[in-house]
C-alpha cells in the first residue's frame, strides 16, 4: 500500500488540509481543519495504507492555538 500524507495548512483567511496536491476543504479554525484530516486518515489507516498527518504550531496563522478568529 501506499502514504497517505495530510498536512493541516493555512488557506485563505482559514486552515484547509493538503492531500495529494490538492488543499481540500475551508475550515474556520485550524482545530476542524485537523479533525477532517484525522477523519480522513482514519479511512486510509483501515485500506492499509501508511498514514503522516501534521498540523503547524501556534506560531502559524493567527497566533492562536486553535487558529481561530480573535475578535
């Protein structure tokens, strides 16, 4: 089987999760961002396939732990 890689990015003015080239999905937070790549790789993980998923630090997007909006 294969890598399945998912990389938890900044996008936009929100987070979405880097897969096989392609930035998938418009999340509001970098927390739901991650919970889909999770997801994902979770079915990946059941076909077999070797699994990588990341996520950046606080130092990333706004500064915030979950990346979201600080009104």
């Amino acid at each position: 089987m294969g890598l399945a890689t998912y990389a938890v990015i900044e996008s936009n003015d929100g987070w979405g999760v880097l897969h096989d080239g392609d930035v998938e999905g418009e999340f509001l937070t970098k927390e739901s961002a991650f919970e889909a790549a999770v997801a994902a790789a979770s079915l990946a993980i059941r076909q077999g396939h070797e699994v990588h998923v990341s996520a950046p630090s606080s130092e990333a997007g706004n500064k915030t732990a979950l990346g979201g909006a600080t009104n």
